[in-house]
C-alpha cells in the first residue's frame, strides 16, 4: 500500500509544470536627447559614447542592484525643438526615469521648460551646457559654468604675465550675455581690454575685424562665439597673426575648427578643459576610461568621451547610494548635500553644479590637445 502511494506521488510530481525562473529586475531607462548629427554633431556623439561606456561597464557588472541599464540616446540635431519632442517621447513612452541633457544654453532651456519634463517632475541631468540657471532646479548640471571657464583663462594668462585681452563677440542674444560676463570677469581679474570686435555671420565682416584685431596686438584674443564663426575668425586672423594666444572654452568643436580654419591655423591655440587628460592614467578614473573605450568603443577617447563617462559614473554612484528612483535620486543628493569621489575626481553638489574641476589644453597642429 505505502508502495503503491508513493509511485502516485512520483506520478503527480512529474505532471507539474516545471518552474519559472525568476523574472529579470526592469531595466533603469535612461534617456537622452542630443545632438548627433547636426552642427555640434561631433560634440555629441564623443559624450554619448562615454555615457555608454560607462553603463556598459556597470552591466557587465551585474547593473545596479540587480537591474541592468538601458540607455536610449535621441538625435536632436541641435534644434531645440527637437529635442524638447525627443525628452517628451523617451519620458512618456519609453518611461525614462533619468533625462541627460543635451548641448547648448537654448536646448537646456526648451527641455527644462517643456511640458513632458514638468509634468513628470524631471531633473534634466548633466547637459553640455555652462548656463548660469538652474530653471528652478529643474537642471543639475555636471561641468562648471561659463563664467568658471573665463575666471580659469584669465588667470591662466596672468601667471603668464599677460594681462590684456582683445574679445571677439558674436552678434547674438546668448554671446552678446556671455560678453557682459567677460567684462565683468576682466574687471574683477585686473585683465584690460583692449579691443572688442562685434562680429556677424558674414564672412567678410569676420576677415575686417579679424584685421582689426591683429593690428591692436592684444596680449591673447579671446572668441565668444559659436564654433563656426570661430573657425572663420581664426583662418582670417592668422592671416595677419600667427603666433598669438587665440583662447576659447571647453564647447568650442574642435573638428570644425580645423576644417574651417586649417590645421596651421590652429597652432597657439588654447582652450579651457572641464576634465582632465583624457590619453593620461593618472587616476582611476581615467585608467577605467580607457579602459573600457579600448573594450567597448572602436574610437579614440577625447575630452568630451571622458566628460561623458564622468557624468555617467557620477550618476551611477548616485544610484547605488539611494534606495529611491528617478528624479527622486538627483534630489535626494542635492538636498544630502555630500561629495562623491569618482576615482580621483570629486562630485559635490554646489549652487546647482557637480564638479567644479578646469584645466588649460593647447591645440597644437599635429598633437591634438596638449594638456
């Protein structure tokens, strides 16, 4: 009878459906609109690929408390517009719980103050952009600000001994405020400013003040400008001056710079830098950068490659100190208010800002950036 008994259990047992493995952690959806293919297109794609990268690492992993990432990048192709649609798109269909930002003071602008973005309570995170606004902390940016960059030029310069400065502008909303804060950054640095050149979109106006400019010999010229003007006022001023210090910020697309301006035109060329060496190993951060584009990326690293990685790193140690999710984890850490080391660099929160690292590179014709 006991025989008979346990041959029905065995019998039953083996009608049973098997198990059902364990469902997978959902994914951490982590959008992002940029430019990839307009005329910061190169911009972003070298910040994209950090970001990448680094969320390729961390799912190689094993994710971030079981659940992988799944980063979706939308090209905006620098339209503002554009972009605003794209964040409304990856908030509402593809529910992103992060938003990173994209390139430029006017796409930070129209993303911050659409409607998908404020309805959902969204911090846009990380965008390349050195506004001084943070939209009622509806931004957290990673890199400094703008004015942070000019501080950072003009005393580079004095240590140099050179305390003068001619100031390119280009005619437009956005640069015409960045050329208040110059001057107001050249008056607190003690830095005189010996011409100023208004310039437009027109060629021939960018080649007369770029005369203009040679022949007042300032002690560095300094372009506020978008990098297409920039290009053109470059080739146009070596015409007359090839030696002297032409200075601008960590945006400017260097790509397009020596296309327009040439690859001789570029000598004596500096730029401020929000991160630092990114060939260099020098820090952990830097040799997992490297790492890891090696691994996962068939392209050459840059500044830009490693800016995105920091950012992307610096929101993965956001996450695994949280038990929240979304917007909550980026307010939560504002409000906690303490540093975050990323492996040599440092990401605290302040007046809206993550990091508030600078450094000068040189642009040389044949080496790239030389920090």
């Amino acid at each position: 009878m006991m025989y008979r008994l346990k041959q029905l259990l065995v019998a039953g047992l083996c009608l049973l459906p098997p198990a059902m493995p364990a469902l997978a952690a959902e994914p951490i959806v982590i959008g992002q609109a940029i430019d990839l293919s307009g005329p910061n297109g190169s911009l972003g794609r070298d910040y994209v690929a950090g970001i990448k990268t680094c969320f390729d690492m961390i799912n190689a992993a094993g994710g971030i408390q079981g659940r992988r990432i799944r980063f979706i990048a939308r090209d905006d192709g620098g339209d503002p517009a554009a972009s605003a649609a794209a964040a409304a798109e990856l908030l509402e269909r593809e529910q992103a719980e992060f938003l990173i930002g994209g390139i430029g003071d006017a796409t930070v602008r129209a993303v911050a103050d659409s409607p998908a973005v404020r309805r959902k309570g969204q911090m846009l995170y990380a965008p390349l952009a050195a506004g001084e606004q943070t939209h009622g902390q509806r931004v957290l940016y990673w890199r400094p600000t703008y004015r942070q960059e000019l501080r950072h030029i003009f005393s580079h310069f004095r240590k140099l001994g050179i305390s003068d400065v001619g100031v390119v502008h280009q005619d437009s909303p956005v640069h015409q405020e960045a050329w208040r804060s110059v001057q107001e950054e050249a008056r607190e640095r003690q830095v005189r400013v010996t011409r100023e050149a208004r310039i437009s979109a027109r060629e021939d106006s960018i080649a007369q003040e770029a005369q203009r400019m040679a022949a007042a010999r300032p002690g560095f010229v300094l372009v506020i400008a978008d990098s297409i003007s920039t290009g053109l006022f470059l080739k146009a001023f070596r015409k007359h001056d090839g030696q002297r210090f032409v200075a601008g910020t960590s945006l400017t697309n260097l790509d397009t710079l020596r296309e327009l301006a040439g690859s001789r035109a570029v000598e004596w060329t500096v730029f401020s830098q929000v991160v630092p060496n990114p060939g260099a190993g020098n820090t952990v951060l830097q040799m997992e950068h490297l790492g890891m584009m090696k691994k996962y990326r068939d392209e050459s690293v840059s500044a830009l490659t490693l800016e995105g990685f920091a950012a992307a790193r610096t929101l993965v140690k956001m996450m695994q100190a949280s038990r929240r999710s979304g917007p909550a984890v980026l307010q939560e850490f504002m409000a906690r208010g303490t540093a975050i080391d990323i492996g040599g660099l440092t990401a605290a929160p302040e007046n809206g800002r993550l990091s508030g690292y600078l450094d000068i590179a040189l642009l040389t014709r044949g080496a790239g950036l030389v920090f």
